[in-house]
C-alpha cells in the first residue's frame, strides 16, 4: 500500500470518529442525529445521479440496510446519551466483527483461520474488559445494552451491504441509495414519533449535524474507494484505527477520563479486530 493511500485510508477512519463525536455535541443527540440523517438524503441523490439507477432486484437490499440502519442509529443515539465516546464507540465498533465472524463461520460456511480464531478470542477479551470498566466504576450501565444493540445492527448491516453491493455491481450507486433510504426513514420514523420540537433552532447543531453527514459519507467513500486500488482486508483493518481517534477525541475535546483499564481495552480491541481482518 502507496503512502497516499495509507493516509487516506487513515483520514477516512479519522473521520468516521468525527462524525460520531459530532453527534455528541449539543443538548440533544436524537435531534443531532435527525440533522444527520436529513443531510444524509441530498448528498445520497447528488451521488446518484451521476450513476447508474438500481434495478428492482437491488432495492429489497437497499430497503433492508436503511431499516437496519434506523436501529443502528437508533441504539448508537441512546449509548452516546448515557456514555462517553471513549467507551461506547470501542464498544460498538469492536463487537461488530465478532459477531460478523461468528455469523459468517456458523450460517455462511466461511471457517475461520487460526490468527482470524486469535483475533475473535482477543475481540471477546477487550470487550469484556470494555464492559468491566463500565459495571464496576461509577458510569451509567444503561449504556452497554444500547452500545451492543448499536455492533448488532452494525454487523447486520455489514452483511447486507456486502451481497447488495455485489447484486447492484456498482458500490458507489448502492451506497447512495442506502444513504438516501436510511436518512429519509431515520428522519422520517423520529419526526413522526417525537415531532419537531427535538430539532434544535438553526445554527451551531445544525452547522454540526450537516458537517457530520458530510464527514460520514466521506470516509465510506474514501474506504470504497481505497479497496478497489488496494487489498480489501489491510484498509478494512486500517479502517479501525478509528476507535484509536475516538479514545483519543474523547480525552482532548470531550474531557473524558481515559483510565489505564479503557485504554488497554481500546488497544485489545483493536489488535483482535487487525487479526480478524489480516
């Protein structure tokens, strides 16, 4: 992998990290999420006009991952309301490919090789560790069956997305419309259940909410882009980098505690999820 490419896959996991930091910002993170979801749909269909329209047999796939989407956004919205970002997003993010990986070696006849064993072993660890930080110090327990809600809907998605992306045969397209599908029926499902008033007056949450669905569909476009010029498995597994800018952004913009147990969780975390992927 060429240095550029290497530092755009990192720029990509940098801002996934962002976007969701983002979501942490304000008084309300159900209203912060609608914004994103709202700004979601309009750069979906910008992206979608310059390509191919799906056929019928690609939007029950589409429709899938938007409604799979509204959970994780869902679960993901509450976990951050009750917990730091430098404790849920280890969290959501590291237990989704072990459960991808338990789901593919137990339904999708895909066994897992030694190191991949290795790495679901350590994913298990970290997360464990993860969740101990959380049941034996003084944070809102609630937290966790929200953030494990959040991975599960991750990993559910991610399995989706990866045979509709292969039934479209164009993954740019098909992202497009699954941004579109998705921010329409988060925005559309939470306005009609809480109404408007969680939105809050235009200005600094609406500048953030709408930086963050720029910043979400760059760094999938950037990932989308870096494995069709480099191998699939290295940027997936550079991609978690990620939860390393999250620890880190929780502590410096966010003042979290950042104590030796969380950080060492955070690096298990990840070093399982590079065996998995490598």
């Amino acid at each position: 992998m060429s240095l550029p490419i290497l530092l755009a896959v990192l720029g990509s996991a940098l801002l996934h990290a962002l976007w969701n930091a983002l979501i942490k910002t304000g008084t309300s993170r159900l209203g912060a999420t609608v914004i994103l979801s709202l700004g979601e749909v309009p750069i979906g269909l910008v992206v979608a006009i310059f390509c191919k329209a799906p056929t019928w047999q690609v939007m029950p796939w589409v429709i899938a991952s938007g409604c799979t989407h509204f959970f994780y956004k869902f679960f993901l919205t509450y976990a951050y309301a009750r917990g730091d970002l430098s404790r849920v997003y280890p969290l959501a993010r590291g237990t989704a490919p072990l459960i991808v990986g338990l789901i593919s070696t137990a339904f999708l006849a895909e066994p897992l090789t030694l190191h991949q064993f290795g790495g679901v072993m350590l994913l298990g660890f970290g997360i464990l560790m993860m969740a101990g930080g959380v049941i034996f110090g003084d944070e809102n327990r609630k937290l966790i069956p929200f953030a494990l809600g959040s991975a599960v809907a991750t990993a559910l998605y991610t399995l989706i997305d990866g045979h509709g992306a292969r039934v479209a045969g164009d993954a740019v397209g098909y992202v497009a419309w699954v941004f579109i599908a998705d921010g329409g029926m988060f925005a559309a499902g939470i306005l009609a259940w809480k109404g408007t008033s969680i939105l809050p007056p235009f200005g600094k949450p609406w500048r953030a909410g709408l930086i963050a669905a720029a910043a979400s569909y760059a760094a999938y476009g950037i990932s989308v882009w870096a494995m069709t010029v480099a191998p699939i498995a290295l940027v997936a597994a550079l991609r978690e980098t990620s939860i390393l800018f999250a620890v880190l952004i929780g502590w410096l913009f966010f003042h979290e505690k950042i104590s030796r147990t969380k950080a060492l969780a955070a690096l298990v975390i990840i070093s399982g999820v590079l065996l998995t992927r490598l």
